[in-house]
C-alpha cells in the first residue's frame, strides 16, 4: 500500500469508531513506517472555531494479518505510546483507542486556559510601566 491509501484507510477507521470529536487527519511523513497527524476538536454552534485542540501522532506499524492493522499513538503531551490494533471488519480491539485519552490532553488544555484567563482578568492593562529608549525621528 502507498502512504496515501495507509491514510486514507487510517482516516476510516477512525471515522467507524464514532468519536465525539471532530479531526482532521494530516500525512506527516512516508516511508515503511508512515505517520499521520490527527487533531481533535470540539466546535460547537457558539464556538465554530475551537479554542482548543488536541493532536495525535499515529504511526502505522503494518498489518497483523488479513483483517488487523496495527497502529502506534503518541497523543499531545504524553510521554508513552500506546499500540492499537484496528481489526477492519469490527470494532478496535487489543489496547483500545478511547476518547478518554483525548478526554485527559483536553482537560488539562482547558484547565491551562482557563487559569491564565482567570489570571489575565486580575492583571490590570496598564501600559505606564512600558518605557522605550527608542525615538522615532
């Protein structure tokens, strides 16, 4: 198989589990071993356009057999990868691939967001402090 048809067959399964999230799903790099990027949002009516997003790296490891194909996955801000079997005519089996782990990374996105924001409202705008050495002629 080509890089493009591994991605676009990766694209597809994700697609069968019926995650809640959104993605896109990017090829990074070719090779035996190509990689995928997925990036998962939320985007609502309100918020068309997500605040925060989380990204997967998922590498193809190649197939086990005839119907199982075997996946590695460095999720944002995690340290291990995690190896997912998708088996083409069910579901994904072995080490799931849960929104749980997307779950974690957009907890942990948002509670960052929501203390610097919560921490930006207590930081008067004052620009007095801003002194330049520079004049413009």
């Amino acid at each position: 198989m080509t890089p493009s048809e591994i991605h676009a067959e990766a694209c597809e399964l994700f697609m069968k589990l019926g995650l809640s999230y959104c993605f896109t799903c990017t090829l990074m790099a070719e090779g035996v071993h190509p990689v995928m990027r997925f990036l998962f949002s939320k985007p609502t009516k309100e918020k068309p356009i997500p605040t925060i997003t989380v990204f997967a790296d998922v590498t193809y490891q190649g197939r086990k057999d005839d119907r199982t194909i075997l996946y590695s996955v460095l999720m944002e801000g995690q340290s291990f990868v995690q190896d997912v079997e998708f088996n083409v005519n069910e579901e994904v089996k072995g080490n799931e691939f849960t929104e749980a782990w997307i779950d974690c990374v957009y907890q942990q996105k948002e509670r960052v967001r929501s203390n610097f924001l919560k921490l930006s409202e207590r930081v008067p705008p004052d620009t007095d402090h801003v002194q330049s050495d520079v004049t413009v002629p």
